[in-house]
C-alpha cells in the first residue's frame, strides 16, 4: 500500500464531549497510584482472549486459530515506551471508533461527576486523589493518558477478510484512525510515556505491578522470554495450597473494590457435580468509589473458559451481593444462557453453593459475634427478603436472623440476638414471641405497645425496617412458637401486673373520650379505656382481623405505593397526667381546641412511631398552636 493511499484512508476524528473532558481530567490531574493503567490494559487483553477463546469453541473459521492466547508486554527504557500484545478477538475500524472514541454516556457523566467530587475532597484535606474508580465504568482505557502522551492502538479483527486498523491518539480532541500494519490476529498497544512517567519504563517496575494487579489473569503474562503472573487460577488450586493473603488481592483484582472482604468460601469438589468456586461477601453493601453497586457478579466458566461474565442463576437472589467465580466441567461449553439456566448440573451447583454458604454464615454467627454483625448491617436486608420469598430455603435462613429487643437495656447497645437467644429468655407459660413495628430503633424502644410486656418481663423484638412486615409473611413461627404483634388489641399475655389506678371519674373520661371520637372520625374505630397501659399516655391498637392488613400496608410503602389509612382502636391510660389535664380541660369547656389539637396531635405521635405517617410535616402548626397554648398559659 503507497503512502499516498494510507494517507487518503486516514483521517482524524473528534471524540465525544464526555471523553474530552475525561481525557483533560487524566492528563492533567494529579493521580496516586497511575500504575493501574497496566492493571486496565492487561484486563482489556485479557477479556479480548476470552471473547475468542469462546468464539472458537463454534467456530474455527478465525485468522490465526492455533495463536497462543497469551499477552506479551515489552518496554523500551530508551525511547520511554511500553507495548501491550494479545493474540485475542482483535477490533475492526468500527469497533475501534465504538469502543476508543465513545463511552457510555451515563457512565461518562457519572464517572466524571464522581471525579470531580473527589478532587473537591482532595483539595480540601490537602492530598492526591485516588485512582479505585478506574475501570468501573468503562473507562479504563483511557488511563493510559496518565502516564503517556501518545497512544497508538493497532488491531485486527479474527474475521478472515478483516484488515488491520491503526487508532492514534495524544490526549486531545480529536484521534486519527486508519489502514495498520499487522499481519496477526489480536491488539497492540504502545504508550509513548510522559517525561514524568519515565519510572515505568523500567521492566522491574512493570513486573510489581503485574504481580500486585494482575497475578490471577487466567492467560500467561510474558515479559520477554519469562512468564510473570501466577495463571493458575486460584478458584481450581486446593483450598490448602492457597495463602491466607491471596484471597483478598484475588478479591480486589476481580472486583475493583479496594477494601477486603468480609468472608470468603473456596470450595473445591467432584460430588455430587465437579465444582471449583470462591465466593465472597464484601465488606459493604454499596462497594466501588462511583458505581455504587449493590448486586455482586458470579463468573462462570466451564473447562476453565469463561462462558458468562455475569450469572445470575447460580445462587438464590438473596445471596445476590456475592462475589466471586465459578468453574465446573460438567456443563457444556457450547451453551446459550437459555441452556445454562435449564441444565440440572446448574440446580445442584445452585444447591451446593447456598448450602455451603449459609452454613459458612452460620459458623461465622458462632465464632465471631462482632463480625457477623457487621454482615448482618450491611446484608440482613437480603436474608429478610429469603424469608419471605424462599419457602425451601426458609429454615436454613431462619438462624441467620437477627434483631434487637427489648433485651438490651441500654439504647446504645447494639448488640443483636438470635431466635435461639430469645427463646432462652422466655418466661413461664411464654407460647409466643411478640414483636413491635416500628419507624426506627428509638422509635420502637419508646411505643407505647411495650409497657404490659415490660410489666411482665416479657421480651419483645424490635423491626424498625420497612422490609421486616414483608418477611413475617414468609415467618409465622419458629419452633412451635407463633410470631404475634404487640399492638394486637386483644392480646392476652402470660403472668400478672398490677393495674393502674384511674386518676379522673368515669364520667370526665366519657366526655374526653366522646370528644377524642369527634374530632378523630373516621380514623378511628373506637377510643377506650386501656387496660394495660402504665407509662404511657395512649396506643392505637389492631383488631386481630386488621393486623395481616396494616403490615401488608407497610409492604406497599417498601413498594412505593399509596395505600389508604385503616381505622385503629385509640386506647387512653386514665392514670397518666396528660390524659387526666386532657380530661379536665374537655369537663371545664367541652370545645376547648387545645383538646382537639391534642387529640390529633396523639393519633399522628403514634402513626410516626410506627413508621408509616405518610406526611409528618403536616403536624408542625399543630405542635405550634400546642407551643402557643403553653406559652400564652391558656387553661
């Protein structure tokens, strides 16, 4: 090809408004750790091997067949270069345009609103800003320009009649792309480094990097002659073979998240189906500096080819914050995911993998009471949700709930119990476990609902989240103990308490109570002596048939959805001061408004209490008019 026919075919291109100013970003900023540019380059190539390795598992009608899936890497101290080679799927010169010209636009914006919070940050304490959202979002790429000033990228395509693109860029608007010169299947990479990026052309320097990002790449990584990553991939080592330490580096080149994480499960076996996994729970629920993901990927591969980056089926969506890779010779590797989802080695690999996890989470429970805490905090969402929604697994999901209770006398103490525990507690005649609803920890700790069980000594668990009311339908009872709320109207408790003493007459009760009844309507069904009430002032209480209806009103709010208000029973203590003022104010004038306002305000207390006031702000001229009565000494 003549120069003049290369020069026609070349032309220059602008990129994108989101990778210009990615581009200004990495070029300009002060970045710790630019070594992770090798980090994303090497995990390019090695995703471009894997897309051919599975390609020619149909098909062997590719350039190059039998090429070696490897990487090679060579560095030119000289002349300040490093050059990436793999012998992968290669790009076409629309692909290259797609993949090195554009990003994902939402991605593009995220990523950059990100950086430049952290750069905010930074500057505020004075310090560099950190390099762990590269490669979240599709622009690991471009953290070339860290360290270069230059970047020529040729591929070919493993098309038989595809030909060889050359993209070049340095860093500003625009790039060049055009007819290159490679005879081979695959991608080369030459970074032109930057004078003060001159530490990485150094083959030592390449080397640590490789062995601290990019040990695990399931392809040899050659410098030169010599080999210098592991490859043997961990997940199909023997559990004994692999150090303590190696977990969490595997854990953070897998995931990109930098933190170590909280449990890992290597399992490696041939019965009842050949299996070779590691697994993990993260440290948190939302992990990596921008993506903010929830939901973990599983791997999969099959003879050591990886078939699925992202698997969905191979563990009960309540596990779905694991991470990790899975590697089984017992599936096909000419599978569609329709087949995977459908073959029966997957429902015994699902199988064995819940089991063994949940039984992992258990023996964490027993031996490390602060740490599974601290997964309960971040998770217990997920094993609520598998209560509910996992009739099968509802047993085993049963002794890895937690919850606070009425237990733990000091309201700082964050300590969490078990079923089992509480069963230990019991008091005599106990068939029940009772628990209370409610908006918040301090919440629950202050409903009125508790004063007879406390009375008694009677336990009684605290469920502050809104997804608790969607789990008690998957958990009625536990070991012949059935799960009763406290705000039953009817409840009938073991032992006895002393009743309270009424401090008004039945007829100053009557008149408070009448006029309770007009100014609340509807909302209520009834408003009554309570029986049971010591401490507090009032409770709204369910009738036994109404109870199913208000938890499945709180499953609609965890929904989002609108859902009108049931009438409740109002129960007032007539011992305590404020009911007994209230009394004596409704005798002296029967239209007294700071009753009316007091009785809205008592029924609005208790719907915030619980969690489910759909708008507290309408309450704030009511405790202003209440403020003014007290401070203009209205009686």
């Amino acid at each position: 090809m003549s120069t003049e026919d290369r020069e026609v075919k070349t032309e220059a291109l602008s990129f994108r408004a989101e990778v210009r100013q990615l581009l200004d970003i990495l070029a300009h900023s002060l970045y710790s750790e630019r070594e992770v540019f090798l980090r994303e380059l090497i995990s390019n190539a090695s995703d471009a091997l894997n897309r051919i390795q599975f390609e020619m598992l149909t098909n062997r009608e590719v350039l190059d067949p039998e090429a070696e899936l490897a990487i090679h890497i060579e560095v030119d101290q000289e002349a300040r270069t490093i050059a990436i080679r793999d012998r992968g799927i290669g790009m076409t010169r629309e692909e290259l345009i797609e993949n090195l010209g554009t990003i994902a636009q939402s991605g593009a914006r995220s990523f950059l609103q990100r950086v430049r919070q952290e750069q905010k940050e930074a500057e505020e304490e004075n310090r560099s800003f950190a390099t762990d959202m590269i490669g979240q979002f599709g622009v690991g790429f471009y953290s070339v320009f860290m360290v270069a000033d230059r970047v020529t990228v040729t591929s070919r395509s493993y098309r038989l009649d595809a030909e060889a693109v050359q993209w070049e860029a340095e860093g500003g608007d625009t790039y060049t792309i055009g007819p290159g010169e490679w005879a081979e299947r695959g991608t080369s990479i030459t970074l032109h480094l930057k004078e003060d990026a001159h530490e990485f052309a150094n083959a030592w320097r390449l080397r640590q990097i490789i062995k601290r990002h990019s040990d695990f790449v399931a392809f040899p990584i050659f410098m030169g002659e010599e080999q210098v990553n592991q490859q043997q991939a961990l997940w199909r080592r023997p559990p004994r073979e692999v150090e303590a330490g190696q977990y969490p580096s595997f854990y953070q080149q897998l995931t990109m998240d930098m933190d170590d994480p909280l449990l890992h499960m290597h399992l490696s076996t041939d019965v009842p189906v050949d299996l070779h996994a590691v697994l993990f729970v993260p440290s948190h629920r939302e992990r990596g500096i921008i993506e903010r993901r929830v939901e973990g990927k599983i791997k999969l591969y099959s003879h050591k080819v990886l078939i699925q980056e992202e698997t969905r089926d191979l563990l009960p969506s309540y596990y779905r914050f694991v991470e990790g890779v899975i590697d089984s010779e017992d599936l096909p590797l000419n599978v569609s995911r329709e087949t995977v989802q459908s073959n029966p080695v997957m429902q015994r690999i699902r199988k064995s993998l819940s089991g063994r996890l949940t039984k992992e989470l258990n023996e964490l429970a027993e031996k490390d009471e602060e740490k599974y805490a601290r997964f309960w905090k971040e998770f217990g969402i997920f094993i609520k949700e598998g209560i509910a929604t996992e009739f099968a697994d509802r047993e085993s999901l049963i002794k890895l709930l937690r919850f606070h209770t009425t237990h733990d006398t000091d309201q700082e103490d964050e300590r969490l119990w078990s079923l089992d525990d509480y069963k230990r507690r019991i008091v005599e005649n106990q068939e029940h476990i009772y628990y209370v609803l409610a908006g918040d920890l301090s919440a629950a700790r202050l409903s009125p609902h508790l004063d007879p069980l406390a009375a008694r000594g009677i336990e009684v668990l605290l469920l502050t989240e809104l997804i608790d009311s969607f789990m008690l339908t998957g958990l009625r009872e536990y070991e012949g103990m059935t799960l009763k709320n406290i705000d039953d109207a009817d409840l009938a408790l073991p032992g006895e308490a002393p009743p309270a003493d009424s401090a008004i007459s039945d007829e100053e009760f009557e008149q408070l109570r009448a006029r309770f009844v007009a100014v609340l309507g509807e909302r209520v069904k009834e408003v009554r002596a309570s029986k049971v009430l010591r401490n507090s002032p009032f409770r709204l209480v369910s009738s036994a048939e109404d109870t199913t209806t208000r938890e499945m009103q709180r499953i609609h709010q965890l929904l989002g959805q609108e859902v009108a208000q049931q009438p409740r029973i109002m129960e007032l203590n007539r011992s305590h001061p404020l009911i007994v003022g209230l009394a004596k104010r409704a005798a002296a004038h029967a239209d007294d408004p700071v009753v009316a306002v007091s009785a809205e305000q008592l029924f609005d207390n208790a719907l915030l209490l619980e969690g489910i006031h759909t708008n507290p702000a309408a309450m704030v001229p009511r405790i202003q008019a209440l403020m003014e009565a007290a401070a203009s000494g209205t009686s």
